[in-house]
C-alpha cells in the first residue's frame, strides 16, 4: 500500500528522472563502450537526483513554510553550481580516460563540459523545484479543501446540537395549553415540533439533504410559529419544486425564516406580516422572505441557529462559491432576502 501511494504521488518525478537518464546515455552512449557510458550516466544521474532532490525536498519546503523566498533564490544558485561542478567533474574524469586527444582538446572539452553542465543543472534543479512546488500547492489546496469541508461540517453539527431553549419552552408551552382546550390542534402541533426535532437532528449527517425534506422542515417550523402567533401575523407562502432529486446543504434557509419571525414588529394595535416564496425550476432555486419591521435591529442577529447572517453568507461561499447570489433589501417598513442557488453544480 505504502509502495502503491508513494507511486501515485511521485510518478512524475519518477518518469522525469527515468527520461533524464535515458537522454544523457544517448549522448555519450558513443563516445564511451557500454560499461563506461552506463557508469558515467549512473554518476551524473545520482549526483543529480542528490543535489536537487536536497534542494526541492528540504530547502524549498521550508522556504514555502517560512515564506522566505528570497533566501531560497541565493540558495538555489548554489545548488545549480554545486551540481554543474560535480556533472564538469564527472565529465573531466571520463575525458582523461580518453585515448588519442591532445592536452590542447582535453582543456577545450573540459571547458566546454562545464558551460554546458550550467545550463543542465539549471534545467535539472528548475523541474525538480517546480515538481515539488506542484506537489506542495496541491497538498495546501487539498489541506485547504479539507478544512473548508471542517468548517461545513462543524457549522451544520452546531446547527443539529442547538435548539433554542426559548422556542423550545414556547412550543411545550403552547402545547400544554391546547391539551386543555383543543386536544387534535395540541397533537398536530406535538408532531409538527417532533418531525423538527428530528430532522435537524437525526437527519442532516450529510453533506447534502433532499430539498424536498429541508422544504418539509421549513414548512413545518413556519406551521408551529403561524399556530403560536395566531391572528397577530398574517405568513403568506408559495412553494413550487419542479425537480424532486435535488439536494441542498441543511439547514442553509433555516436562519433567514427565524430571523423574520423573530424580528417581525410587535407594535400594539399592528398585524405583522410575513412573505415568503420558495420556488425551483431546473435546477435553479428561488427563495425570498420578507417581514415588516419596526427599528429593525442587527443583521448577524441571531436565532436558534446561532450563527447569524453573516455565517449564513460564509456557508453559502464555501458551499456555492460563485453558484448563487443573496441580497438583503432594508426598506422603511420591510427587510427583505432574496437568494438564488444553482443546484445543479
């Protein structure tokens, strides 16, 4: 297994060094016999893989961990004539184990080695380098792509643990009053808080829910909060869904329906009001909720959800990224949200 996955991470590298190899035999494989030709390529490839291996695996990693790049270029010009000396020298022994060439061709040749190792050993460390770079962004990004699904996931657990104790206590409370007046009503109202309950917290373990079931929940809280206020709040909603396989993260439209309810006016002698609509087609999901106001108070208020408007938009980033767009509209007498996901990405 551990064979299979360091493969897989550095097939790259492998095939890079395998090719290298290959070219430099090709180029001397004719002025040396076999077995010299393979012990010069056998030295310039370790001297190689060596040197650069030290600069993209140890100096490079620490240069992106410190963010001291520019140390890391004075360095790396080291590395590149550290190995084109040791790839000169390499082709300086081999040289002088040449027969037949004069002491005037041996200087030439030597000093033509060396300018062209320069050249080499800055293609060799550079690709090295980039490689290793390549692998250590990908690692920060999937790092990164981790910890985002972190946050999503600790985000919509927190949701699922709370349940806001004063809503709770109104709707025991408000049940316990209808068992004495109105045992069905009292009922219909226990089932709807107990298909809450379960949901948020049984139900939303994934990543994604159908938005069916997260419509069902909504529906069922916004039932209980039209029972409890009774004739102080005309709630007016549509819903339409035209694609029943669709998913949605949980409980991403919760927060903007307890923040209506909850910060809805309450002015003696004045009916509230709430609209909502709900509608999806192909895809595409409309949601937009309004309430009338008085003295509208914070927008990262925050219900039983906890996590305000303004964690709502970072759920909404890290989920949707570019897929969907919000707008708030704070009017004299209104505060309105309309939001538009595509659910299809």
């Amino acid at each position: 297994m551990f064979k299979k996955n360091y493969l897989n991470k550095h097939l790259f590298l492998i095939l890079f060094w395998l090719v290298l190899g290959f070219a430099v035999w090709i180029q001397i494989k004719d002025e040396f016999n076999a077995l010299q030709a393979l012990f010069h390529t056998s030295l310039i490839m370790v001297s190689s893989i060596v040197v650069s291996q030290w600069l993209s695996d140890r100096v490079l990693p620490e240069a992106i961990k410190t963010r001291q790049m520019k140390p890391f270029v004075l360095k790396a010009i080291a590395f590149v004539i550290i190995l084109a000396i040791l790839i000169g020298g390499i082709d300086y022994y081999f040289i002088l184990t040449k027969e037949g060439i004069s002491n005037r061709e041996r200087t030439d040749l030597i000093l033509t080695h060396f300018y062209q190792a320069i050249p080499s050993s800055l293609l060799i460390n550079g690709t090295a380098c980039g490689i290793r770079f390549y692998q250590e962004h990908a690692d920060i990004q999937r790092i990164h792509g981790q910890l985002q699904q972190n946050f999503l996931e600790s985000q919509v657990k927190f949701l699922q643990d709370q349940v806001n104790p004063h809503f709770m206590f109104n709707v025991l409370n408000h049940i316990h009053i209808l068992m004495k007046k109105n045992v069905e009503m009292a009922d219909y109202l226990l089932l709807k808080f107990s298909d809450i309950l379960r949901y948020q917290l049984y139900e939303c373990n994934q990543p994604l829910v159908l938005l069916t079931r997260e419509l069902q929940y909504l529906q069922d809280f916004i039932a209980i909060e039209k029972m409890r206020w009774g004739n102080e709040l005309d709630v007016s909603c549509s819903w339409n869904q035209s694609s029943k396989d669709l998913y949605i993260a949980p409980l991403m439209l919760i927060c903007f329906v307890e923040n209506a309810f909850k910060h809805v006016n309450r002015l003696p002698n004045q009916k509230g009001s709430i609209e909502l609509s709900c509608v999806e087609e192909e895809g595409k999901l409309q949601f937009n909720i309004s309430n009338s106001y008085q003295d509208y108070p914070q927008l990262a208020s925050t219900g039983h959800s906890g996590i305000g408007l303004e964690n709502v938009k970072k759920r909404l980033e890290l989920q949707y990224e570019n897929n969907y767009s919000l707008t708030i509209h704070k009017l004299d007498n209104s505060f309105t949200i309309q939001l538009t996901i595509d659910l299809n990405s």
